[in-house]
C-alpha cells in the first residue's frame, strides 16, 4: 500500500477531526537544487489513482497527490490536509462531510473545488478496476458537492471512513485531466501533492520537485528526490553498494539485512517493527482443486513459518500466526492455536476425510523478480509436498501479470504482502477476506462479513476487539488464507541524509519530504 514504522498503539480512536491553518511550502534556500536519490524494489503498476491499489503505486501517490485527510508521523488520527475541516455528522456514523480548502491548485493553475473531490471519489467506484481501491470505498454510497462542501452518505456505520479517506482511495484529481470512466493512460499527473512529477520512466525513474503551490498539513518542503525503481533486491542492492543511491528502501536481499549494523561507517540503518505481512492465498472457487474446506486446512498443517522465516529469510521476519499482526488491536495467533505444529499425519487424516486423491495437484503463482519470492515458493512447495499429499506446481509471473492474474481468480494459490492501508486492524478485514475483497480468493462467508460490518460501527476502535477475534478464528477455521510472516522495517541511508525513520511508520504514508541532506 508503504521506512521505519513504529509500533502501532494497542488501541485506536477515531475522533472528528477539526479545523487547522493551511501551510505555503517554501523551499529553503540551502541546497535546494541537490537531488536525494531513493531506490527501491516496489513497481508503480499505474499512475491514476483509480487503477493502483499496491504499494509502489501508493508511494507515488502520496506525494503527488492530496487527500481530504493525511496521517501525521506516529500518529492513528487523520487531520485535514486538502480539507480544513472533516467530521462525522450525528451519532450514526452514516454521513461524514468535509469542508475544502480554499487557495488548492493543479498544475494547470485550476482551483481545485468541491466538485473535484466528488468526481475523484466517483470514478475509482465507477471504474471499479480490477487492481484498484474500489474494494476500499465498498461502504460508500454517495457523494455530493456544494460550495465548498463535500458530503459522503454510508451505506452502513463506518468508523473507519475517515482512514480511507486518508488513503491513496482518496486522492483527487483534476477532473479536466481524467476520463470518469476509464484510466488515465499518459505518464502525466495532476494532484496537488507536496511534489510535482516533473518526469517518469515507466519501471525506471520518477523526478520529483517540491510543489510550491502546496497548501495542507506539511509544514516545511521536502527537497528535489529521484525514485529509482529496480527488478529486483540484488540490483538495488549493487546500486546502493556502488554509492548510486542516497536512500535503499524496500527491499534488499535478506542476507544484507542480516548484516546490517548500525555501527557500520559511511551510512545509517533504521530498524523497527512493522504492520506489512506476507499471507498465501487460496482460491476457494468451485471446480478448483483447493475448493474444499478440508484441502486447505491440511495444508494449513504442513507450514513451517520458522523454517521459512530463518531459510529464506534469515531471521528478517517474524513467523505469523494470524491475519491481523503483532502490535494491532484484536491481534490473536488462531493459526498456531488451530495447528500448532506442522503434522503431515494430521494433513493425510483431513484428506482421507474428505475422500479427495493424493497428491492433490495444484499451480503455486508468485511474482518474478519480487525479492525472495521465488526462493519463498520453493521453501513452501518442499513443505507442501511433504509426506506425498501434495503436488505443487510453480509458476513464476511478471509482476503486472501476477497482479491481473491473481485479481481475476486464474490462480490456486499465490502469496502477496500486504501493507497496511491505515493504522486500524479493518485493514486486514474486508480487503483481504471480504466478500468483495480484493485478494479475490473466491472466499465468502456471511459470518466473516458480519464480523467486518459490526466492527465498523464502534468509534472507539478498543471495542471491536472482539469482532476480529472472532474473525481470525473464522478464518483459521475456512482457511481462505494462510499468514505467513510479518515484516521488520529497514531503511539505510546514506551518512548525510537524515529523515529515513519518516518515510513510514504504520499508517501507510511515504514522507519523502522528510528526507533531508545533514
């Protein structure tokens, strides 16, 4: 969806957010003109809002764009940013409205207005792409526009409404700039981001300038940076070894992460806790050989996180036991109280159970070139294929490919990381395991759907706790999904650039105008 972040608050509150002063960029007059160059392994799969809902992409977005509401560093609460006031309205948690900014500008020298926003909202909704964040907004009905005033009508009570708002689904755009009902497909962007793109190289570069026109919650400019974009950890790792780059974020090579220190002369290295998780998704359809219930809870069995976690990994992440991770309200470990241990005994029974021929065959999609995923792949199908249960058949895709693949239910199984959204555990509900989610497994259960509703309607985040324990029991239970591992954050950076520790820190966001030359 996005480097240090730091550990999420146990409990979350979502409060009505009120008004504050807008702030005019104004770049200092010390090497203004210097550029940072960050790298990173994350594709951008498109530059229109509407069709992107991963982290490259999001990154982008960030800094290109605004959104009604933003995340400070550190913080669970969204303040207005392009909004100077947002709020729910009454005590139903059915209408939230906002009230713009006044002086917000496109790059054309347009006002941006009310009706922006509302066209912003509409079309990721009407375009309901396939890998955009559509699945985001499913709680939204409406949206009106008048004066400067923005009124977003619920379908159900959403607590979490303002999160989204605060996310990549919410930024806006210039609506003389982007078709209502297909994706923009030039390399342009107008937003009204703390940067303007100046230039982009599809797979390769994005140039980004501080955006003097910028008015919202930043208080102080970011300088020039360069987005280098690599295939792969080994590549970016030989650019930040060869001082090409300022910045390495995102991912290099397991075996270098376990080698960092932050002793070592010449660079800084950040280390913290993270909300991204890595979960292996099964498509549930009828007709597909995991479609039984019985199938996929006997490979539930055979997983060794630990192994995977220290072969593959070599110690830079965290087994995980659950879809909601450590440090998150409503965290449980259900999948290491329903399989403790992995038991190819227990696999076979379920099996037999369900009258199913071993081995059950079946396609492992991953995506090349996406850091250790092809080892990863080759870790899982040795424990899948333990004991003869199983035939595991793997496939390695374009990581656009993979995406559309994934999306449009062609594959049997495939494992994705998933960045939080927002700093609430709704994030690993709905688009992860909802009926309409976007990991599109097939999966759907009305209880799990109740669960994700009913959690929604409680302002103090606290109490709903009970509801994503519930959740995770269900879904060690059906197995839609088996989670993995969750990540630690590593940023490195060269010895005169400071900020690393603010490009993200769990709420999703990724501050380039933190960085800044010492």
């Amino acid at each position: 969806m996005r480097s240090v972040r730091m550990r999420i608050l146990a409990t979350l509150l979502v409060l009505g957010v009120v008004g504050v002063g807008g702030w005019q960029l104004l770049p200092s007059q010390e090497d203004t003109g210097k550029t940072i160059k960050v790298g990173t392994t994350d594709a951008v799969t498109s530059l229109d809002p509407a069709g992107a809902y991963d982290a490259g992409s999001w990154a982008l977005f960030n800094n290109v764009f605004q959104s009604l509401l933003a995340f400070e560093p550190g913080s669970a609460t969204p303040v207005p940013d392009a909004a100077e006031s947002c709020g729910f309205e009454g005590t139903d948690l059915r209408t939230y409205r906002c009230e713009l900014r006044q002086g917000l500008k496109f790059p054309s020298g347009r006002e941006m207005t009310a009706q922006d926003v509302k066209y912003s909202f509409d079309r990721v909704k009407k375009i309901n792409s396939d890998v955009g964040p559509a699945a985001l907004l499913d709680t939204l009905q409406s949206v009106s526009a008048s004066g400067r005033d923005v009124t977003f009508r619920l379908s159900s009570p959403d607590a979490t409404f303002p999160f989204k708002v605060a996310t990549g689904a919410g930024s806006i755009v210039d609506s003389s700039k982007y078709p209502a009902n297909s994706l923009r497909k030039d390399s342009g962007v107008d937003g009204t981001g703390p940067y303007e793109l100046t230039s982009y190289t599809k797979e390769k570069k994005a140039v980004l300038a501080p955006n003097g026109s910028y008015k919202g919650m930043i208080k102080s400019a970011g300088r020039p940076v360069e987005l280098d974009y690599y295939t792969d950890s080994t590549k970016l790792n030989n650019a930040w070894k060869g001082k090409q780059l300022d910045v390495a974020y995102r991912q290099l090579p397991p075996d270098v992460l376990a080698g960092l220190n932050p002793s070592d002369p010449g660079q800084r290295v950040s280390e913290a806790d993270s909300s991204e998780i890595r979960n292996l998704y099964l498509n549930t359809r009828a007709g597909r050989p995991l479609h039984e219930t019985k199938v996929r809870q006997a490979m539930a069995w055979l997983i060794n996180r630990e192994q995977l976690a220290a072969s593959v990994y070599e110690g830079t992440v965290d087994p995980l036991y659950s879809l909601i991770p450590t440090g998150i309200t409503g965290h449980t470990t259900s999948f290491f109280d329903t399989y403790p241990e992995p038991s190819v005994k227990k696999a076979r029974a379920l099996l037999t159970e369900a009258g199913v021929t071993t081995p059950v065959s079946f396609t492992y999609g991953y995506g090349l070139n996406s850091g250790s995923a092809e080892a990863e792949a080759k870790q899982l199908k040795k424990q899948l294929e333990a004991g003869g249960l199983f035939k595991v058949t793997l496939k390695g895709y374009e990581w656009t490919d993979f995406q559309k693949r994934w999306a449009s239910g062609k594959l049997d199984a495939y494992a994705v990381g998933w960045v939080a959204d927002y700093p609430d555990p709704d994030t690993y509900g709905g688009p992860l395991v909802g009926t309409e989610g976007t990991m599109n497994t097939g999966y759907s259960s009305p209880e799990v759907d109740h669960l994700i509703q009913d959690s929604q309607r409680f302002a103090d985040r606290g109490e709903a706790e009970q509801d994503f324990r519930d959740l995770q029991a269900s879904v060690a239970k059906d197995v839609p999904v088996i989670p993995l591992w969750q990540a630690k954050d590593y940023v490195v950076t060269s010895e005169d650039v400071g900020g690393g520790q603010y490009l993200s820190d769990g709420t999703g966001v990724f501050r380039l105008w933190r960085l800044d030359w010492i």
